[in-house]
C-alpha cells in the first residue's frame, strides 16, 4: 500500500490578500491578485483569506471581492478560501460569490468597534447572528469564524479587560459562530498575556476556539504565536512578506511574516504543510502587483541555514 502523506501539525491561514492588501494605498489589480494566490497556493498554503465585501467607495483595494472569490475557488477548489464580512449584506454577497468560510470581525473594545463597524461588540453578535442564519439557509457547509479583534488592547481605548474578551468569543459562538479566535489587532500582545488569554479561551470553547492572529507591531509577533502553540493552538494567521495592519486603529502596522512563522516552525520539526522556497518565490508576483511597496520579512533576505531540511 502507498504511504499517506502526514497531516500537517499547524495550518498557516494566509490573510495577506484581503489583510495585507487593504492596508496599502495602492490598488493591486485583479490580474496580479490571481497570480499572487496561484503562488501562495503552489507554495502549499491551504487557507487564504482573499477579500473582504465591504463597499468599494469605502476599501477600493477590496472592489473587485467577488471577482477574486469566484476565481479562487473555480481554480483552487481544494483549498479554503475565506472573505472578511463585516455585515450581512457582505456575508450575502460573499456567499453568493461562493466562498468556503466567513470571517467577522467583532471588537472587544468598544471604541474600536465603533471606529471599524459602527456597531457596538453587542450589536455585533446579533450580527454574528444573523449571517449565521442566512449561512444555514443558503449554503450550510460554509465555516464562520468570528474573531475577536482588539483582544490584547486598544489604541484607542487602552486596556480591553480580559473578561469581557473571552465573555464577547463565548456569545459568538452561542451566536451561531463555529469558531472564534483572538486577534492582536494593534500589536499590544506580549507572550505571558497571549498564553493566559488562548488558555482561558480553549477551556471555554473547547474546539470551538480559533486561530492566532499576530501583530508584528513591536517585535513579539512569532513569540506570541510560539505562546499560542504551546497553549494548543494550530492555526495561525499570517500576512506574506508582513503587510497589514488595520486602517481604523491608529499605529497598528504589519502582520506576522508568514515566511518567518513558516521557518520558525519548520525549524522546531511542527509540519506546515508549505515550501518554504516556493513561498518566498510567492513575493515576486506580489511585489509586481505592488511596485514599490515595502515587503518585510528576515528569513526571504537571511535564507535558510546551511544544511537545513524541511519536516518530511
């Protein structure tokens, strides 16, 4: 009998085309936004959170959402693809569009939840809600993870209470949310935090708890992933070449480098599932689709080590 390939130990959700590319001035086009996700997808990453179907006057980079989505999974039916909806009427079109899973954003910190959805974190379950029902009507094989933004602090209110974090994830997915995960979303995390939070979080929601999402705002973005793996968790969202940021939180620069959170845990023998060489080779499209836009990353500019071999 043939040997079955090993199930990877981690999921690297890639949120640079939706993340990353909402947080630039410029506009990729659609043309390059569909060679850049071909890249990821040879480079094996099996999650990509593509768009966000939001209105094209408010994110012009995010225009063409379904155009992206109905590509993405025409050609790439094997892999997930994810759009952010943060309302219903983007979780209709996000779904009519065809994606596999939806993501929501929903604030623990009031004032950013105000400055991001004009919704409050309550009104925002009653959306969670809502798109959940809609999910089920239309297509109920569809995921919905609604993260919880801010779940560290908040540039504009300051400390977020760790209470009302895992208190606001519980709702959500009492809401219908099949998931919630905790996100970084200005960069204020440190280790012993994201250990004490993703802790609290797993024992409330058991496989229902969700993802990392890391700021590299201040240099902790791979120590806290590493504080969340050894807390259980195993998917982690991640921004090739470290864009994004959040436009309506005031300081929050660059996501955690995917290369480097590839390498980081190709390197402790934690299978990604992901070519390492492949993935940095997908910054050439992106980098054509953005002329002149900083990419950042220390493994794309150090290399791998002498001798250095990817977990089979």
């Amino acid at each position: 009998m043939p040997s079955r390939t090993p199930q990877p130990e981690v999921l690297i959700s890639e949120v640079g085309p939706r993340d990353g590319l909402q947080s630039v001035k410029a506009t990729m086009p659609t043309a390059d936004k569909f060679k850049w996700i071909d890249a990821l997808v040879a480079a094996g990453i099996r999650e990509i959170e593509v768009a966000s179907f939001v209105p094209a006057r408010l994110l012009p980079q995010m225009a063409d959402a379904a155009e992206v989505v109905k590509y993405a999974t025409t050609a790439h039916p094997s892999v997930t693809i994810m759009a952010l909806v943060p309302n219903l009427r983007g979780a209709q079109a996000a779904l009519e569009a065809g994606v596999h899973k939806l993501t929501m954003p929903v604030s623990a910190s009031h004032a950013h939840s105000l400055a991001n959805v004009r919704k409050t974190p309550q009104e925002m379950v009653q959306e969670v809600q809502a798109i959940a029902q809609l999910r089920d009507e239309l297509a109920p094989s569809v995921k919905l993870e609604a993260g919880i933004s801010t779940a560290f602090g908040c540039t504009l209110q300051g400390e977020v209470p760790e209470d009302d974090v895992i208190k606001l994830a519980v709702m959500c997915v009492q809401a219908g949310a099949d998931e919630s995960g905790l996100s970084d979303t200005v960069g204020y995390a440190n280790p012993a935090q994201v250990r004490r939070l993703f802790r609290r979080l797993r024992q409330e929601l058991g496989e229902h708890a969700g993802a990392a999402h890391m700021h590299n705002t201040r240099g902790l973005g791979l120590a806290n992933c590493l504080a969340a793996w050894d807390e259980g968790v195993r998917t982690f969202d991640s921004s090739l070449g470290g864009l994004g940021g959040c436009p309506y939180a005031p300081g929050a620069s660059g996501n955690v480098v995917t290369e480097d959170l590839v390498f980081m845990f190709e390197a402790m023998g934690v299978s990604t599932g992901v070519d390492i060489e492949k993935l940095v080779a997908a910054r050439v499209p992106l980098a054509a689709g953005l002329p002149g836009e900083a990419l950042y990353g220390m493994t794309p500019d150090a290399g791998l080590p002498k001798g250095f071999t990817q977990h089979a």
